[in-house]
C-alpha cells in the first residue's frame, strides 16, 4: 500500500535550515574514537501496569554515505558522497508479564554536507513474543521523506508513505546533543517518534506540535514538546553545558483512553569503543552499565 500526503509548504510548516558549528570542544567530545553509552532507569506504562525498564542511548560519530544512506564497508570510493553523522541508537527493553520487549531506534544525522543537524535516516524495529514491526525513514533530498513499514498488526504492515520535509520527533534528540538551541521551537509540524507510534499501533501521521525550552537549575534546562491528536507531552532534560548529556526525560500520552506515563532518570554511563570489546570477559562492562534486575 503507497499512501501520499499532499501539503501546502509554507515557511512555518518546513524545518528550518541548520548549520553545526563545531569547535575544538565538539571535535574532542565527538571525534574521539569513542561512544557515549548512559543507561536509564524507566518506568514503563504498559496494559494499564508500570513497569520497570532500562533504556540505553549510544551515541556515536561515524562515516555515513549520504547517496545510500548506509555506512560504507569501504570509504572513498568515487560512487559515494562521505559525510559524518551522529548516531543514535536507542534501546528499550522491558518485561510485560512472562514476554519480554525489545524496541531500538537509530538516528543518522549530519554533522558535515547538507541538512545538517536533521536526520537523513531514521530505523526502528520492535520485538515481542507476538511478532516484530520494522520501519524506515529516508530523507529524498528536497522531496520530504518515504517511509515503509512492516508489521504482523494488519493496520501497520507492509505500507509506504510520502511525507513533505517536516520535523521527525527521533531527530529531535541528536539536535538537542549537537546544538539544543536550534531545535525547533514555538509552533510547527511533526511526526511521532517510533517508538511512540508502535506502543500506539498507529501509523505516522503530520501533526502540530508547541515545543519551549528553560532552565531547571544552575546545570540543567528542559526542551519541551507538547503534540495534539493525541493529547501527548515529552520532556527532555538535559545539562546545559555542552556536550548536552541527557539526564532523563518523562512521556505522558493516551492509549485506548487510558494515560500512560514514562519516566527515565539515568543511571551510568561510559566513553568506550565498544565495538572493541567483545570478548567474553568484557560482560562485566555491560553488567556495569545494567540497573538490577535487567542483566541477562
């Protein structure tokens, strides 16, 4: 199934341009050899219960093909056009009961070439004992962004969708790391984030959003993001001085007319190459970062 949405594009209803200043601070925080892994401890509203759940974001620069929008397996072939972005990849886990939930998001977004600060990619998928959902996002240059998703739900599987250039709620969070005084602020459109959608079983669709920021004490500041239909509110806190870590966030939405709430406060986090240390003693560095009760 292809569906298309066709809008009228005003200045207040396209994502303004952004250009990443980067100095010797962001080069040393990002350009490292390193990730930035922090852990949070969740409450997860789910079937009308809260339950416990740990959330981790991995933040990390890498080598994007902005014609292909993968990571190249050998950079500097003359075909692509190498840029850098930062990657997020975002993890849910939680237990509903006697299954468990698995949900990940990545975000690609440049920090060099065009559209930076914006997501030219954004992946998510979900895994439970019913069945899993995948779904992506591609940004096609001036033409907005396609969309296709697969699912086991008959609602959300097997779709694709054409949306103008608008704000994704999944970029917002690798804007705020690189510069939160460029998110978008004041009244402008906006498509949920996927995670949000899946726990909905909804499909993507363009809605209003009302975002502010300000300060909650001397080190922290809050980016607050208000969304209509349905009545939904996130807020983000993060440390004011660069590099922006986020130190928790809390979700309030309605499903099937019920409200449900998710708070996240951190709980670790480290600097490492992980992809170095796969080695069966290195466990002990996951045990680490994992709250009780979420080590497998």
């Amino acid at each position: 199934m292809i569906v298309g949405f066709q809008s009228c594009r005003s200045a207040a209803d396209e994502a303004h341009q952004i250009v990443i200043e980067t100095d010797d601070a962001f080069a040393d925080k990002w350009y490292a050899g390193t990730a930035e892994i922090t852990t949070y401890k969740m409450t997860q509203g789910h079937y009308g219960d809260q339950y416990p759940a740990v959330v981790t974001l991995i933040f990390v620069t890498e080598d994007f093909d902005a014609n292909k929008h993968v990571k190249p397996d050998h950079p500097g072939e003359e075909s692509q056009e190498l840029i850098t972005v930062l990657k997020l990849n975002k993890e849910k886990r939680f237990l509903t009961g006697i299954y468990p939930y698995t949900m990940i998001t990545s975000v690609f977004s440049p920090i060099t070439g065009d559209f930076q600060g914006r997501a030219l990619k954004v992946t998510s998928s979900s895994l439970e004992w019913c069945g899993q959902t995948f779904t992506q996002w591609n940004r096609e240059s001036d033409r907005g962004w396609l969309n296709r998703s697969f699912s086991y739900f008959e609602r959300q599987g097997d779709q694709t969708f054409n949306f103008p250039d608008i704000w994704l709620e999944d970029e917002l969070w690798t804007l705020l790391r690189m510069d939160p005084e460029q998110l978008p602020q004041d009244s402008f459109k906006i498509i949920a984030g996927n995670m949000n959608l899946r726990e909905r079983v909804a499909n993507p669709t363009v809605k209003t959003a009302t975002a502010s920021h300000r300060v909650v004490n001397d080190s922290i500041s809050r980016y607050e993001l208000r969304i209509s239909e349905p009545n939904r509110r996130l807020r983000i806190d993060y440390r004011s001085d660069f590099p922006h870590q986020i130190t928790g966030w809390e979700e309030e939405f309605f499903r099937h007319n019920e409200k449900v709430v998710h708070r996240a406060e951190k709980y670790r986090s480290i600097h490492i190459a992980y992809w170095e240390h796969n080695a069966l003693l290195d466990s002990v560095l996951f045990k680490e970062l994992m709250p009780h009760g979420f080590v497998n």
